[in-house]
C-alpha cells in the first residue's frame, strides 16, 4: 500500500510538472542559478515563430535578472512563467542586448513587475526608429502571436559599463561601440563566470550584420581576452571558454571581409560578391545562404569607400 501512494504520488507529481513545463519554455541551468532558453534556427522571414534568440535570467539573492526577452509578448510571457517554477523572488532587472526584434519584443511580458529596463545608451533611440518597421514585418511574420507585443525602451542606460547587484552576485555589463549593431551590450556573472555575449557571438546560425564588420572583428577581440569560464552566445549552444567559442566567427567575418575587399579590388559588381564572398564558409553554418548575401549587400557598399 505504502509503495502504491508512493508511486501515485510521483506520477501526480510529474505530471504535475509536465503541464508547469508546457505552459514555460524549456531551460537549462547552465551554471549555478544561470538559465537559458535556447531559440532554434530560423530565418526571420521564413518560417519564424519569435523562438530564435537565446534567452533566460540569473537568479541572485535579492531578485532575478532576465537577460532577453524574445521575439514577442506570447514568447515573453512563457520565459515570465518559467521564472516562476524556478523562484518566487522579484524581477529586478530586464537587460536587453541589443535592438533586434527576436530579443526585445517580449519585454512587456515584465511590466507587471516593475523591473528596470536596461540597454545600450543608443538602444533608446534605436528602437525609437526602427519601431514601425519592427512592429509591421512582425506582425506579418508572426500574425495571431505577435498580438499584444510591444517596444518597451531602457530606463537605465550602458554608456561605457555598469555594475547590477543582484545580492549575492554582480552582474558587470559593458556597451560596445557598433559591431554587431550599435546597441550592443555583454552581460558578466562574477560569481559563476558566465558570460553573455547576445549577438557579438554566434555559434552553428551564420552570423548576421547589421553594423560594422571591422568594429565586430574588434569587439571580438576584447572578449577573446576575458578571464570567462562559459560563454552564452545570441545564437547557438552555450560553450565552455577553453573551446575557443570565438574562433569559427573570426574566421568566417575575417573571411567575409577579405573576400569582399577583394571583390571591390578586382572590379567585381556586388550581386558577383553576394555568390562568392565567404563560399569557403558555406558548410560550416546554417542558413547561409540567406544570411551571408545580406551581408555582403550591408558591407560591400561601406568598403568601397575604404
């Protein structure tokens, strides 16, 4: 009698469980209180469901810091709910890393609990001009799952870097100059050395530009000599620092950059660059195709004039 109540009770149990998890998107503590959410590979105009980016939140003593939100308020309010099955405390703080609608748009899923809102000292701004063209291709991609989604701009700003106290750990964020964009911002957990890249690394998705290669190539150096011991990049899987998550980037944007300086020497028009510039990449990263053409259309123009 004793082993049937037990075995009832933990199959309540998880299914107790497995209805919370259906309602939440599924996680993964990659360090102690550090949880991510991993979106999957989709093109933004070609079969997105607003589950692309990276997303998840640190879990501290006094509250919770969340660290993107998603690409709409339905994907925001599922990553709200798994905050709840995993603690009671306080949303504190909502970081966004950068102006990219698969990060931002589920940032109103959080105003019931008044955390401050943190971004890039351009971030403001940024949203600022891109929010009806935002607000219009989503709403297009996403239909019915877009409804309710909002911009919700920073009230606190990153000029250079700034410390966030979440108790028993400190969050250090740095703003870059433009890179990946012009509002990118990393987020450092001191206690258990995890750093958050946002889009300043992709890992397996090709990476994607929309600012300036020889800025991100920088960039890129500056958190190659971080003392990290994982790193959670925009796009792909978490990695360890000692498997040099950086190095498969580098080489592509190196690649990028010295394929299309070449074309530019050579004379070659740019529709001619968008079907070689990088090919050597080309099994190495998904949805390649789409994304390298749209980088070589935004950075074979500013070259020209190098």
């Amino acid at each position: 009698m004793k082993l049937h109540t037990l075995l009832t009770g933990l199959l309540m149990f998880l299914l107790h469980a497995t209805a919370i998890a259906a309602d939440t998107l599924a996680l993964k503590e990659v360090a102690d209180g550090v949880f991510v959410h991993h979106g999957i590979h989709e093109d933004l105009d070609d079969g997105y469901h607003g589950d692309i980016a990276n997303i998840g939140f640190i879990v501290g003593s006094k509250g919770v810091a969340v660290i993107d939100s998603g690409g709409s308020l339905k994907v925001g309010k599922q990553l709200r709910e798994a905050v709840k099955y995993v603690t009671t405390l306080p949303v504190l703080y909502v970081i966004n890393t950068h102006v990219h609608p698969d990060h931002i748009f589920g940032n109103a899923a959080f105003l019931q609990d008044k955390p401050q809102f943190v971004g890039h000292e351009k971030l403001a701004n940024a949203m600022a001009l891109r929010k009806d063209a935002y607000m219009r291709s989503n709403e297009t991609w996403l239909g019915r799952d877009f409804v309710g989604s909002e911009i919700v701009q920073p009230t606190i700003a990153v000029k250079d870097s700034l410390n966030l106290d979440l108790g028993d750990r400190q969050l250090q964020l740095k703003a870059y100059p433009t890179a990946h964009t012009n509002t990118d911002i990393t987020v450092l957990d001191n206690k258990t050395k995890t750093l958050w890249t946002g889009d300043l690394l992709f890992i397996e998705r090709t990476p994607s530009i929309d600012g300036d290669i020889k800025g991100w190539l920088s960039a890129m150096q500056d958190l190659k000599s971080l003392s990290v011991t994982r790193v959670i990049p925009g796009h792909g899987p978490v990695m360890e620092a000692k498997q040099a998550p950086f190095s498969a980037q580098e080489r592509y944007l190196t690649t990028l950059l010295d394929d299309v300086r070449n074309s530019i020497k050579k004379g070659e028009p740019m529709e001619r660059a968008m079907e070689t510039a990088a090919s050597s990449e080309r099994d190495h990263w998904q949805l390649f195709d789409t994304v390298n053409r749209r980088n070589v259309n935004l950075i074979y123009p500013a070259l020209e004039w190098e």
